[in-house]
C-alpha cells in the first residue's frame, strides 16, 4: 500500500465545494428574481411599438394602456410616457425602476429605459 503525498493529490476540498455551492445558489436566487424584470421590460417595449401606430398623444396613451392591461404590465402606464415626433413618426419613450430586497438592508435597483422603433 503507497501513500500519496499531499503534492500528488488532485480535486476540491469540502469547504472549497460548500463555497462554490453557495455562489452558486445565491446567483441562481437573484437571477430568479431579475428574469421576470427582463421579461416585462421586453412586453413593455412591445407594448410601446404598438402605441406609436397611434395619432394623438391619448390615442398613443389609450393604446398602451390597453396592451398592458393584455400583457399585466405594471411599472409603467401610459401617462409615464414621453411621446414625441420626429418627422412624421411617432416615438414613444419609457423609463422606470424595479427594486429588488436582496436580504436585510440590501437591495438591488435596476433601472430600464427604451423607446419605440
């Protein structure tokens, strides 16, 4: 029987291995929480597309509003937006902020701003 010396020995400690698994639960934890955010970021921007098919500036509202009741959007209505011209095309800006409560007094704030193609 041959004993190995510390040198020749390969792999991860116990405590190496609880380290990494902690990484990598806690990451998983806020990516769970971040996804829905991307999520209606992306129907939010649909959302806005479909507004600028709009006229007037409460027609562009209405027809937000209407898409985000359909898709329950809640961190933005038509009265946040900004509607402007550029040339003849309608473009419908957002921005808006989700909080998340991480633990204790930490938080994570993710900021979102786009605007209609």
């Amino acid at each position: 029987m041959t004993v190995q010396s510390k040198s020749k020995q390969r792999g991860i400690t116990f405590f190496g291995l609880v380290f990494v698994g902690a990484v990598v639960g806690i990451s998983g934890v806020i990516a769970a929480q971040v996804f829905p955010t991307a999520l209606e970021y992306q129907m939010v921007t649909k959302a806005a597309n479909k507004a600028q098919e709009g006229n007037s500036v409460v027609e562009v509202r209405t027809i937000f509003d209407k898409a985000a009741s359909i898709d329950a959007i809640s961190s933005v209505s038509g009265k946040d937006l900004e509607i402007t011209k550029e040339g003849d095309k309608v473009v419908v800006r957002f921005a808006y902020e989700r909080e998340i409560h991480l633990v204790g007094p930490a938080w994570l704030t993710l900021k979102y701003a786009g605007r209609s193609k």
